[in-house]
C-alpha cells in the first residue's frame, strides 16, 4: 500500500492567475523554475506569469524545452537550470508534458539521482521541491 499527502490549494476562475502569484509570495517563495514547453513562451503566457510574479519580488527562471512525453534528458535539463540558479520552487506551465517533466525536477531536486530510479512506489527518500501547477489545458480522455 502507498499513503500520498498531498497538500493543496486549488484556485479557478477569473483572476486565478493573479490569486496564485499573490500566494505564492505569500508561501515565502524567492525564486522559481518555470517549466513550461516554446510554444507558451511564443504566444506571451509565460511572460504574463514571470510579470505577475516579478510584481510581487518573485524571480523566475525559464526552461521550455519540454517535449511531449518527456524525457531524461528534459528532466535533467531542468534541474540544472534549477540548481544553477538556485530556485527554492517549481512551477508547472501547460499541459501534462510540462506537470510530468515538473514533478520528476521537483523529485530530484530533493532527492538526487535519476529520475529512473524512481521507478515505483515509495521509493523516494524525501519531500519534493515545492511544486505550483498552473494548468493551461482542460483534457478529456477518450477511448
């Protein structure tokens, strides 16, 4: 058997985008990892994210090269970014390419490795680095 806690606030609707970077300076947070795919970037929705945050004395650092189904190499592609910059959270932009490749940095920012090696239940030795997952995306999976 495996117990997950989850703590989590959910925020929908008008002004979410604006509640979430209110509670996110709130949570005490300095500096995160945006990971988001290019075509976010493009079209100005990360930029309306690192705006908001920077408003309120958050900094961000910017990694889009998420791919679909991500790979290692985009999880240990955005965990440099983040160790280089010394980011205390993440922050999931998009859809599920960007939650999932989010979630394995979070995981080894904390717990080292590779993302292989937590292949399982339980395997994880420590708490994730904070994760905010902003979704941009309403699926429906259908067979």
């Amino acid at each position: 058997m495996a117990a997950f806690f989850i703590p989590s606030i959910n925020l929908m609707g008008a002004g979410c985008l604006v509640d979430a970077a209110d509670n996110i300076k709130a949570q005490g947070f300095k500096k995160g990892l945006i990971v988001t795919d290019s075509i976010l970037v493009k079209i100005g929705i990360v930029g309306k994210v690192q705006n908001l945050l920077t408003e309120r004395n958050v900094e961000t650092v910017v990694f889009d090269g998420t791919q679909p189904n991500p790979t290692i190499t985009n999880v240990n592609d955005g965990l440099k970014l983040l160790k280089e910059n010394e980011c205390d959270f993440v922050i999931s932009l998009g859809g599920g390419s960007p939650h999932d490749c989010a979630k394995g940095v979070a995981l080894l920012a904390t717990n080292g490795g590779e993302i292989k090696d937590y292949e399982g239940v339980n395997l994880s030795a420590k708490p994730q680095l904070p994760l905010i997952a902003i979704n941009t995306t309403a699926a429906l999976h259908l067979k």
